[in-house]
C-alpha cells in the first residue's frame, strides 16, 4: 500500500543563517495493506518527522512516498498537488497525534461524532450513537459525553482523540505515540482497539514510546539510526 524511497527531511534555520538541520535522510521501508509497521529509535532520530512528512504536514526535502490509494491508483505522496492530499485525508488517510486539538465548548460525544458528519457517513443521530459507543468503550465516563473535552484530564483527552482519529476508520492509519500519556488499563484499552481494527483491514503505522507495544501490535518494526531505517522482525 505505502512505499518509502529514500525519503528525505531537513529544516533550513534562517534565523540562524541558514543553518540546516536533518531531520532524517534516505530511509525506504514498505508497508503491506493490512499491515501494521512499528518505527522506533531514540528521540530525535525522525521518526514524527516520517509519520509528518506521509501525512504532508512537512514537505518531504527529497525521496518519494508512493500510496496505492483506492480511488486515484499510485500517487507520490511527496509531489502531490495541496487539493489531492486533502482529499485523501478526509476519505482514506487518518492521523493520531499525542494532543487533543478541536474546538472549545463542543461536547466530548459531538468532538467524536463529527468526522462521521463532515464526511456524510451518517445522520447526526447515529453519528452520536456510534461515538457514544466508542467512548463508553475507553471508558469515559457517560457523565462526561456532554461536557467539554477541556475540562477533561490528559488521559480522558487523550481518549478522545483516539476515538476521534478511528471511529471514520481511515484505510490508512498514522499514529504518533498516542498512549503516551494513558495509564496502564487505558493503554490496554486503546491496544485491544486497534488490534480489533487491524483484524478489520485497517493498515497502520506506529509510533509508540514502550517497545512491548511494538510487540503487542507490530507485524514489523523499523529502527531508526541516525535517519537511516533498519528493518527489525517482530515476534
């Protein structure tokens, strides 16, 4: 489904006379459809960077990111046109980051709803239906569906957002240490989540501080070493 070949990210500081700072260089890996990929390697090796630049939230400096996408066949994610890249995250291509963005003073069960309603799956009844299920699932408390995601702690927000990120179940799913701030039963909870979607054809590529989520959820991981991906079998 995603090819990486020898993709490239370097960020130019102008502010500081122009100084370059690569982020990672030539890394190629391959993901399977239905594959789960595993990157890890120490802080500061790229590996949000990877998961930023296949999202498009950076532009890649050089290499080539191709995408088997179901409507529009193979693309190079890394020279496709602004218009197309949005159009392939709002029907095939989902993000989890570590935080909780969304718009104050809309409900928690609403904030879930809504990637339901933008992309018209749904009537707004069932989309609250179906976010309402998923929260009870990670075990937000019924109390807190109508309340405001602000009010609510780390790891309820956390919650949230994944629930956010999965309930449109995305072909493609990037994820940027999204247990990172979870406690050990809600880290559970998300695991059996995304184990449920896998199983379903969901694809996904992980990043995830604890090695033993690589294991719990990883076909393969891919080890970052000064920019360059090694590819490392999980059992």
């Amino acid at each position: 489904m995603l090819e990486l070949n020898n993709l490239s990210k370097s960020f130019h500081l102008h502010l500081f006379d122009g100084k370059v700072i690569q982020a990672f260089d030539r890394v190629s890996f391959a993901v399977q459809e239905q594959e789960f990929i595993g990157l890890s390697g120490p802080s500061g090796s790229g590996k949000s960077s990877i998961l930023k630049c296949i999202y498009r939230t950076y532009l890649p400096s050089g290499g080539e990111i191709w995408y088997d996408s179901r409507t529009h066949g193979r693309l190079n994610l890394a020279t496709l046109d602004d218009h197309a890249m949005l159009a392939l995250r709002r029907h095939e291509i989902g993000y989890i980051s570590q935080f909780l963005n969304v718009i104050p003073r809309i409900s928690a069960v609403d904030v879930v709803a809504e990637p339901l309603l933008s992309r018209n799956r749904c009537s707004e009844r069932e989309a609250r239906r179906r976010a309402a299920e998923l929260l009870e699932r990670l075990e937000i408390p019924a109390y807190l569906f109508d309340a405001h995601p602000a009010t609510f702690s780390g790891g309820e927000q956390q919650r949230v957002n994944v629930a956010r990120a999965v309930i449109w179940k995305p072909r493609l799913l990037l994820l940027d240490e999204p247990t990172a701030s979870l406690d050990k039963r809600s880290v559970s909870l998300v695991v059996a989540l995304l184990n449920e979607l896998k199983k379903e054809g969901m694809t996904m590529i992980g990043i995830f501080h604890d090695a033993s989520l690589h294991d719990a959820l990883a076909d393969k991981r891919y080890h970052l070493r000064k920019g360059d991906a090694h590819h490392v079998l999980c059992h």
